[in-house]
C-alpha cells in the first residue's frame, strides 16, 4: 500500500491516541497494546506518517479527555446524538450486537426488558453503551463494574443473574475468568451497533478526512477484511466506510 503523506499544520499538536480495556478490541500484555482495534489504528497511523502512542485507559477517563480537549483519537466508540455534537467519526471500523447473557443452566426467557428487570440484577461496565440503553430503557436491577472483567466474573459466582455485553467481547472475557462460550447464551438482544474513530472538537478537519481517506484505502485492498478475520474470525467486518462530520 502507498504511503499517504501527511503535514500538519504548524504548530498544530500530535493526535492523543485513546482506547480502554475491552479485548480483543483493545487491551494491554505487559503493558503493551493489543487488540484489533489498537492494529488498525497502528496501520492507518503508519500510513498517514503518524507515529501511533496509544494508551489503554478506563473508558470513563478516555472519554473523559477526549470530550474536552482537541487533537484526540478516541477508539472504538460507538454514534448516538450527544456525541455527534462533540465528535468527527471514521468507519465504522466494527460491528457489534449488545445483548443480554445468561448462565445455559438458567433457561430464563424474558420477552423484553422489564420483563427481565423484575427476574434479577444485570451486571453491566461503567460508561458502556450498555449501561446506556439500560438506563435509558428504565431497568432498576443494574450492578455496575468498573471493568468489563468484573462484570463476567460476577455472573460466575452468580452475585448477578444477567450480563451485559457486546458479542466481540464475550468469548475473549469469559476465558479471562475460565468460562467457556457454552457456559452463557444470549437471552435477549438490545441493539446492533456501528463502531467508529471518533476525533475530539477542534482537530484539524483536514487530518479527520486523510484518516477517513486511509481507511477507505485500507478496506479497498482488503487489508482491513484479513485483519478483522485475525480477530473475529466468526463474524463478518464492516462493508462500508463513511466520514460522519460533528454538528452543533
């Protein structure tokens, strides 16, 4: 692939490059950062010329930085009307089903969500588009994690009866606490999500379009497909790309 020259304006700072604790999306080995999401960036900054200096934060202090300063890389995040007034989106670079999980041994079958609201408490992380919809839908019973690992270990040692998750986290979360994928199934789907690069307010439009510009090329030459295969190897990448503009 051919490498797309970028120069920054003068003066203008390097973009901070964000991410949270959410494999195999992003997360850290010995300090080092993994994960599909953390690759793509790495590829798409090498070749725009950029050096990629990603740090693995909690989501709420990623979001946090990103909400109120300029030159900032937030990733993977997900569109909803309050962010499309404080961010610039490239991709979606992944697609996910959040749903509602439960241990196989309990064949519960709530129809909707207050249904299973009165059946028992949903463990859900912090800042998570869960937590979100669960919030916004009115159910009660939530126990919120710090950490997405928290959450699975809960449903473990059965302190919670439900999990909530998105389905390119749940296998790799379940091995962290030495579940399998048998040992929960999906009681219920609460939405299928596009997830993007989301740049901060006052990032230069013009680096926001040679990023869009780069994963377009990266797609084209079906880098961005094998990559996602590395990775999810059951589900199936993106088939669009699009530069979604912050409105006021």
């Amino acid at each position: 692939m051919s490498l797309i020259c970028l120069s920054l304006p003068s003066g203008a700072a390097p973009l901070r490059m964000l991410t949270e604790e959410w494999a195999p999306m992003s997360y850290q080995e010995q300090g080092v950062p993994m994960g599909y999401g953390v690759r793509l960036v790495q590829r798409l900054a090498a070749n725009l010329g950029e050096e990629a200096n990603i740090e693995v934060l909690p989501w709420a202090r990623a979001y946090a930085i990103a909400e109120t300063q300029a030159n900032v890389l937030l990733f993977a995040t997900s569109l909803n009307e309050q962010r499309s007034s404080e961010f610039d989106f490239v991709g979606p670079i992944a697609t996910t089903s959040i749903s509602i999980y439960a241990k196989s041994e309990d064949r519960v079958t709530p129809a909707t969500l207050a249904e299973l609201d009165a059946l028992g408490s949903v463990g859900v992380y912090r800042g998570s588009l869960g937590e979100s919809i669960l919030s916004h839908q009115g159910v009660e019973h939530m126990t919120v994690a710090s950490f997405p690992q928290q959450s699975a270990r809960q449903l473990q040692h059965d302190r919670i009866r439900f999990w909530c998750q998105a389905d390119l986290a749940v296998e790799r979360l379940l091995a962290e606490v030495n579940m399998g994928l048998d040992e929960v199934y999906p009681v219920l789907e609460l939405a299928q999500i596009d997830l993007y690069l989301a740049f901060s307010k006052g990032t230069d439009p013009k680096l926001v379009s040679r990023w869009h510009e780069a994963l377009i090329k990266l797609q084209a030459s079906g880098e961005m497909a094998r990559l996602y295969g590395d990775w999810f190897p059951k589900l199936t990448p993106p088939s669009r790309i699009e530069l979604i503009s912050r409105h006021d």
